[in-house]
C-alpha cells in the first residue's frame, strides 16, 4: 500500500510504516493545492485538521481506500462523498483526549485568575496586584457540553478541583459524578461552560444569542472542541455587555482568523488549536494511525 501523509506526523510512526512494508511519501510540506495533485496513486492518506479532504480532491483520488483522521473532529472531510467513492474514513478519538481536557483547564484557570494581564503588566513595569482579584473554581459549577471522551476526562479533571460537574449529551445518558442535564439547564446554571460537541448542521451556532441570553451573569466560555459550533459574533456581544466574563478560544470559524474587535478583547485567552498539541497526545495519535492502517492492510 502507498500510504500519502497530508500533515505532520510523528517521525517514529512514519518509519514505524516503512519498517511494516508501506510505501510511505510525506507531503505535509507541501501547500495543499499541491497535494490535491499527488492523491492519485495512494492508497491510504493520513490527515490532521490541516488539510480538507471536499470533493475537488476526492474527485483526483483514484485508488483511495482509506483516509485516516488523525484527531477527533471529522468535518474537515466530506464523509458522504468519500463514503459514496467506496473510501473508509476512521479518526483516533482517543488519543488527545487528556490533552485537550488539560488545555480547557489551562484557560479556565488563566481566566480566573487574570494570568495574561499579570503577565503582560509585568512586563510593561506595571504591578496590579490590587486590582487582579480571581475567583477559584473550587465550589463552582462547571457545564460540559458534549459528553464524549474529552468531556468525561474534562469532568473527572474538574471533580478533582471541588467542581460541581452538569453536563448534556443526547448520545451518552450516564457519566459517573456528571449530573445530566438538558442543553438549557446546563447554560443556565454553570458558572463555567466548556464546548465539546462536534461540528454538524445541528450544532452550528448552538451557541449563539439565545444561549448566552440564559446564561449567568459572568459566566467563563471555553471552546475547544470546533469554532462554528459558537457563533462568534454573538460572542462578542455578551463580552463587550458582560454577560460572559471571560472566554478561551483554541478554534475559530475560519482559522486563522480574521483580525478583529474579538481578538483584541482584554477578557479573552486564545490558543492557535493546540489542543492535541503535545508530546504524549502526537505519540497516542501515531500509533492509532499505524495500528489503523496495519489492521485495514490485513
């Protein structure tokens, strides 16, 4: 098999490939206009969030069988077309799963406690101390929107900090110490909202003006799961009434995005989708792709 690697990928799992017998070519390189001029004679092709698999490639792809997702979210591919071409498309959900439960709490805390001003007026000479009062989040109630594996590892993460955890899932009805609820009970309620559902017709814009209309009066909003799914117009406006106290971005509508008022509120922490970035979720995502691959070889 010609195994085509779109974006980067650990080192010991492309030659942990070639050592299995696979032609393995990395492209990653490449600007991806390129690559959708190289699929044609690949048989399975490796993907990150980088490279969007829509039907001009598909199209180019003539021996496809296999495309992995290396990663959680699915919507950077055209399922129902690669599907309607006989292509098989898997993802390794559970390889970052810790990672991006960590990241969600990064911006929780960074948040609560005003971490990137007292950075910045560090270095600008400047010494808030009096006027950079936090919360914890000991005792607060944090809503979990989207059950799936990052959501329950961002829930076991928050009942160890004293949290009390809420959350919704119309696919998964029992979570140990998540008490469930419906999508407008955990708006209202939590103090802290993170977003893990993925990115569909049904849950683009979930978040919008209706949703941050029935949260608390600051509230925190963290999104790592898929940028559509809250609607950052609407965003903006329940910071600037402060409504929203604080949000922390890692992914946007269109990454990266488009300068603007949102990024340069003062009450906002931003990452440049990073949650799957680090050592130990790289290494998981590797060896779910080569043992994805293996086995499809079979």
């Amino acid at each position: 098999m010609k195994v085509l690697v779109a974006d980067p990928l650990a080192s010991e799992s492309i030659q942990e490939l070639k050592s299995a017998g696979f032609e393995v070519e990395d492209l990653s390189g490449l600007p991806k206009e390129e690559i959708t001029n190289n699929v044609s004679s690949f048989d399975a092709m490796i993907v990150r969030s980088e490279t969007k698999v829509r039907k001009d490639m598909i199209d180019k792809m003539q021996n496809m069988k296999l495309i992995v997702r290396g990663g959680v979210g699915l919507d950077n591919i055209d399922l129902d077309y690669a599907k309607s071409k006989g292509i098989k498309v898997q993802n390794t959900p559970a390889a970052s799963s810790s990672s991006v439960a960590e990241l969600v709490l990064a911006h929780m805390f960074a948040l609560s406690r005003h971490i990137v001003r007292g950075t910045n007026g560090v270095n600008e000479g400047l010494w808030e101390k009096k006027k950079l009062k936090g919360v914890e989040l000991t005792g607060k109630t944090i809503g979990i929107i989207g059950l799936g594996r990052i959501g329950q590892e961002l829930g076991k993460r928050a009942l160890a900090l004293g949290m009390k955890v809420i959350g919704c899932d119309p696919y998964v009805k029992s979570v140990k110490g998540v008490e469930h609820k419906e999508l407008d009970e955990v708006i209202r309620e939590s103090d802290y909202i993170s977003v893990h559902a993925p990115l569909t017709n049904e849950t683009r814009h979930l978040i919008g003006d209706d949703a941050f209309d029935k949260m608390k009066e600051g509230v925190i909003l963290v999104n790592c799961a898929r940028g559509g799914v809250v609607d950052e117009d609407a965003l903006l406006r329940a910071l600037k009434s402060e409504k929203v106290k604080g949000a922390g971005l890692d992914v946007f509508e269109k990454e990266p995005p488009a300068q603007g008022e949102l990024l340069k509120l003062p009450n906002v922490t931003f990452t440049p989708h990073i949650g799957a970035s680090t050592k130990e979720a790289q290494a998981r995502v590797g060896e779910e792709v080569v043992s994805i691959i293996k086995e499809f070889a079979k």
